[in-house]
C-alpha cells in the first residue's frame, strides 16, 4: 500500500496545497463553498471497504492455492508468494495505464468521477467472492485489475480536486488532513473486525454493503456538477508537446498517453540534482508498496496466521501510523511555533526553514526506523515479535510525505508543481517495481526470512540517496 499523507497542517507545510493536481482556475466562486465538507464521510467509507478484505483476501488466495490453508507446502509456498506478487503487479499497470483517463473524467464531472471509483473498486471484493465460490484462482486474482484501476491515490486525487474548491487555502488544508485521518481510521478499524467472524468470506459482504452504502450517501448528499473543462496547458505540457513529433491525426492518443506517463520526468531534465530525491522516492516505495504485502504472505505460511490475525496486524500498524502522524504533523508543529514566538525577532524568516529541517530530519528517522524493523522482521521467531515489529516498521509509513515536504519547500512558484508530478511518477515506477523485486524474490527463496533482509537494504540505498539530495540543496547549510 502505498501512502499519500500531507505534511502538516497549517501554512508551514506547502505540500498540502501543492499535492492537490487539479489544475483548473477557481472559477464558478458560487459553487465553491457548497459542499466539500460533505464529501469527507467518503473517506471513511472507502477506506472501510477496502481494508474490509485487506487482510481476508490473503487467506482466501492460500485457500485456493494449498491443500491445506493452515499449513502450505514446500512447492504452494512458492507458487503463493509469486501469485500474489504477479497479481499485485499486474494492479499497478493497469493503475498507470486508467490514471490519466480517470482525472480527466474526475475533472469534468467529480460526483461521476467518485461514483465510477466506487463501482470500479467494488468489483474487486465481487470477483474474490466468485474465486471462492467457484473455487478459482484466476477469477480471484482478476479483482486485482479493479483495484488497479481504482487505486487508492485515484480517489485522494477526486476528493483533494473536491476540497479545493474552497477559496481558503486553511480550510481546504484542514479539509485534506481530516480527509487522511478519517482514511487511516477506517484502514485502522475494518481489517479488525472483518476479522473476528468465523468464515473470512464475510468480509466480502461488508465490503461491498460499505460500497453500496457509499454510492447511497453521493446520490443523496452530492450534488451533481461538472468541473471546468478547459484550461491552459502547463509549461511543462508545452515543452513535451514540442519534443513529440506532429505527424498524423491518427497518432493523437498515442502522444496523449506518452505525453501523460513521461511529462512529469521533463522536471528532472530541467534540474538533474532533484533527481537524488525521485530516486530515494522511487527506492523508498519499491520497498514500502509492497511490504505489506510481503508481510502478510510470510505471516501466513510461516506463522499459519489467519484472516483475523492479519487483520490485527494491518490494524495495529496503521493505528500506529495514525499516532505518529498526529505527533509529528500537529503536535510538534505547535511546539516549534511556540518556541519560535519566544526566540529572536527574525523568527518569522526563519520559519520556512525550520520546517524544511524539520521534514529532512523526520524523513531519515523514518528510513532509519524502516531499515532497522525489516532487519528485525527477517529474525523475528514468534507472533509476539511481528507484531512488536510491524508496530515499529509503521513508523516508516509517512516517510514519502516527508521527503516531498523536504524537497518541495526548497522549490519556488511553478517548480513546485513539476517537482510534486516527478516525485508522484518515481513512486509509480517503485510501486510497479516492488512486486517484481521483493514479491519475485519472495517467491524464488519460498517465502523466506531473506526477503526482508533484500528489502532493508534498498531501503538503506533510499535513505543515503536522500541524505545526498539534502546536502545537494543545502538544507542545512
């Protein structure tokens, strides 16, 4: 899983009003203050449903896969951990490849664009429900095509899109952070309940009865209204256009995907020592996005954990996560204002520097954290121990926020936004990677201890990239 969490909650963080990647004027001022807050309770609600079968689906893949679910063999391990590394990989492509239409659509019409999400994500826990009925793999593993296409930062696009409708930048900003902590508090509670009943395909009808439940609350509570649909390109859309040849009407879409997948990168050409950043993002979510995952397969065949286990597992680590975003995003924020209010009269200049440090220095401890619980992981012996260290490796979850805090408070006027579109490509291209490294590394030692070894040592390489990165924009200096 991967996470897209803002950096703080007030005007010291850039980030939050810089991640939101609508790019339409604030025209039609009459609608925008209506109802944005009403679209929070969709946060919760989604984020309920899906990790309704977060951990249940893992389950259900060994219970089509092995003889026995509790105990798989020696050869089922290994086909274990490759199909769900092959089906995990297979979401992120087709994630890449429906993004750019998606936005588009989420643009133009984003009560439309909430609901295709809905009924798109839906049909992942329909298609688990058939595998089991039907006893089969592959239509089980095909609802990983619809959470591709209905990926998790497809609906913090809509609903950021929604937010910024508002012509206070605080409020839209209060309105991100509660959106992301109604998020993690769902991921926190439904894996845990989904897991206390017996029979783990339950789970499925909760997930989809939340769906539904949703799809009700957009009909009744939002209304109908279609976004701006024309703007100016971007500089760096122009200077893209300009590189891909003109040719033929019939070459249109071609240049419209490549246009979508590779403009974003034009920003690392521009300013080649950013890259240090994209490549820290990059090996930092190869790691991160897949992890999880990687987790719960070897919990499952080397702890024979069940759906109710791992749902505690998931729900213990986003709790903690939850927590330290809350000491580090708010709390900590208020306590280095206070200080600054009593320190001398150049405060205020200093501030934006302060809290540049304060990302930098939040992000190595975090890949600090991540490094030394996956070492953990890899000689953990017993269920108490996964659990202490999925408790601390939470800890490494909002790292990506901090690196784009880092790296995007350094950044002035339109770089910002190229900068956050680069950074957002790196961690594409880790999410579509980790499946294939660690997921295929995972199947090839049978679903031993040394994946998590492989893993802590990309993520050490991410945090000496991002060490390097800092130094080059001298945030210390």
């Amino acid at each position: 899983m991967s996470n897209h969490i803002p950096n703080d909650a007030d005007e010291e963080s850039p980030l939050i009003r810089d991640e939101i990647l609508n790019p339409h004027s604030k025209s039609d001022s009459a609608h925008r203050d209506s109802t944005p807050e009403h679209v929070l309770p969709i946060a919760l609600l989604a984020s309920l449903a899906m990790a309704s079968t977060a951990a249940t689906s893992y389950y259900a893949y060994a219970t089509l896969l092995c003889r026995d679910p509790a105990h798989c063999r020696g050869d089922e391990k290994s086909r274990y951990a490759g199909t769900v590394a092959v089906a995990v990989s297979a979401a992120n492509v087709f994630g890449i490849l429906a993004l750019g239409h998606l936005q588009k659509l989420s643009v133009s019409n984003q009560k439309l664009g909430l609901l295709l999400w809905m009924g798109t994500r839906s049909m992942s826990a329909v298609m688990l429900l058939l595998g089991v009925f039907f006893k089969s793999i592959f239509i089980a593993l095909s609802g990983r095509i619809f959470e591709g296409l209905a990926s998790d930062n497809l609906l913090h696009y809509v609903l950021n899109a929604i937010y910024s409708q508002t012509n206070d930048d605080r409020r839209t900003s209060t309105l991100i952070g509660s959106s992301m902590a109604l998020y993690l508090a769902g991921i926190s509670i439904s894996p845990f309940v989904a897991g206390l009943f017996q029979n783990f395909t339950i789970s499925f009808f909760i997930a989809l009865g939340l769906f539904v439940f949703a799809i009700v609350y957009l009909q009744i509570f939002i209304p109908s209204r279609s976004g701006s649909t024309s703007r100016k390109p971007t500089s760096t859309e122009e200077a893209f256009s300009a590189a891909v040849p003109r040719n033929q009407d019939r070459d249109e879409p071609w240049r419209n995907l490549m246009r979508t997948i590779s403009s974003p990168l034009i920003s690392f050409r521009q300013h080649p020592k950013d890259l240090t950043f994209g490549l820290s993002l990059l090996a930092y979510n190869l790691v991160q996005s897949y992890m999880f995952s990687a987790l719960l397969v070897h919990t499952s065949l080397q702890f024979n954990f069940t759906g109710r286990e791992n749902g505690i597992l998931i729900s213990l680590a986003h709790s903690v996560a939850a927590v330290y975003l809350a000491l580090a995003l708010y709390i900590l924020p208020s306590v280095l204002r206070a200080w600054r209010s009593r320190s001398s009269n150049d405060a205020r200049s200093s501030s934006k520097r302060t809290a540049v440090q304060k990302d930098a220095l939040l992000a190595t401890l975090s890949q600090i954290i991540q490094v030394l619980s996956l070492i953990g992981l890899g000689f953990a012996s017993t269920a108490k121990q996964i659990y202490a260290l999925t408790a601390f490796l939470a800890l490494s979850l909002p790292a990506s926020s901090f690196i784009k805090g880092a790296f995007v408070a350094t950044c002035e006027g339109e770089e910002k936004t190229r900068g956050l579109a680069a950074l957002a490509a790196m961690e594409t291209v880790g999410s579509v990677l980790g499946p294939l490294v660690i997921g295929g590394w995972q199947s090839y030692s049978v679903a031993g201890p040394t994946v998590f070894f492989i893993a802590a040592g990309i993520a050490a390489f991410s945090m000496v990239l991002f060490c390097l990165g800092v130094v080059g924009k001298g945030t210390f200096r």
